[in-house]
C-alpha cells in the first residue's frame, strides 16, 4: 500500500459536481454504514467501497448547469482501493487516502479530503492528566491511575490538564481530530496551574508519518489564563 492511510470514520469527503462541497475546505463527513467489524486508529471502523450511498454522503445540490439545480443523490462506484485484503466474505475493498468515485448520476468525482487517521496530543507527563481525558485523546496507550501532587506549605495542589481538544477557526465548533493543514485551536482546561504558568504537550505523528521538520513528534505550549484555560490559536500540523 506503500503508506497509504487507510479511510476510517472520521474521513471528510467532496465532490467535484457540488455546489459547496468542492473542495477539501469545504468536505463532508463520510457516513460508514458498510463495516462494523475492522477498527482502525483507537476502535474507528474502516471503510469500504460499498460506503456509496446517500446514506454515506450527500453534498447538497449539484452543479448540472440547470436552474434549479437538482438535489445531490449519491450513487457513486469506487476505484484505487486496497486490493490485498477483503473485507468478510462479501469481498468490501478497503478505501485509501488516494481512492476516488464516480458518481453515476450526475458524473461528480467523490474524492478523500481526509482519511480519518489523526494525530493525538500527548501530556509532557501523563501522570498530569485523568484516565478519563487520556482514555479519549490517546485510546491505544497505557493509562497512569495516579495524579501529580505538588506540595506549598502545607497545601497540596493537584495539577491536572482536564481535558483537550480542538476548536475550527473557521466555524468555531469543537473537534476532536487534526486535519493536516488545517488551522485550530488547542483549547487545554486545566487544574491546579497558576494563571501565566506554561503548560506543554507532545503531538505525536500518525503512524508511519513524520512532521514536515522531520521528527515524530511536536511539543506545543501555552500560557495557562485566568480559569485555567489554555488556547493555543492557529496551530496546524503539516506532514512531509
């Protein structure tokens, strides 16, 4: 497959014939309906070229030239998939990064914004952060039971990164995946931290990739605000 990703819930996906959905930047969530039983990427469920329906996609009116334009009706045919597996003995090909479709009733090419596969942000120290929040950001990794206890005087404070994830700069609303070069937020809440202490993460690559500096790995930090909050705005990650 020479390192081509997989497609995994959690894929964006556009079509060419769209009237706004055309683009990468303005993609649609592929709906998997195809596959229950092969997870990817921390329990995502794969894709297949039997996801190629309306009930996968749908990208709102299309682009035929008349007025009005008709209603997008997904009926689309997969091609460049995985071809050394099959999927249960209903012979599903797996969809890549670098899989497209022809729609059959208007002729639109569906193509693979994002394959679904994201990096995840990992705490400088784990012991800082719950088993709640590492179980969500992080689902393949170890989970520390314990908490980082930090003594002044004779109070204890707890520090804790309590929760993290990413805002889109564009329409503001929370993710919980990166798109490479795609511009977000990092929003951290936190516990126990001192407004102006910096807090640090390490975004680790996706598997079998490495950042555009060449590393594996990314360690971002911010200021912890008022209340405990840590944006980090504008924040992109870009692979070779």
């Amino acid at each position: 497959m020479s390192e081509k990703h997989l497609v995994c819930k959690g894929a964006t996906v556009y079509c060419t014939k769209s009237m706004i959905n055309n683009n990468p930047g303005t993609a649609i969530p592929l709906t998997i309906t195809s596959n229950m039983v092969v997870e990817l990427n921390g329990g995502k469920v794969a894709a297949t070229d039997k996801d190629c329906t309306p009930a996968n996609m749908c990208f709102g009116n299309c682009n035929t030239g008349t007025n009005p334009p008709p209603p997008c009706i997904a009926n689309v045919q997969w091609s460049k998939c995985y071809e050394n597996a099959e999927v249960t003995e209903a012979g599903m090909k797996f969809l890549t990064e670098e899989s497209e479709a022809t729609c059959m009733t208007f002729g639109g090419k569906v193509k693979i914004a994002f394959h679904g596969q994201s990096a995840n942000p990992q705490p400088e120290e784990l012991k800082k952060v719950s088993p709640q929040i590492m179980a969500s950001i992080l689902p393949v990794n170890p989970i520390s039971e314990n908490t980082f206890i930090i003594n002044e005087g004779d109070e204890k404070k707890e520090k804790q990164i309590t929760d993290a994830y990413w805002i889109d700069e564009r329409t503001q609303e929370i993710i919980r995946a990166v798109y490479p070069g795609k511009a977000v937020t990092l929003h951290l809440k936190t516990k126990g931290y001192i407004a102006g202490e910096q807090v640090s993460i390490k975004i680790k690559s996706e598997e079998g990739r490495t950042f555009a500096d060449g590393s594996e790995e990314m360690t971002v930090s911010g200021e912890v605000k008022p209340g405990g909050i840590v944006k980090v705005k504008n924040f992109k990650i870009n692979y070779k």
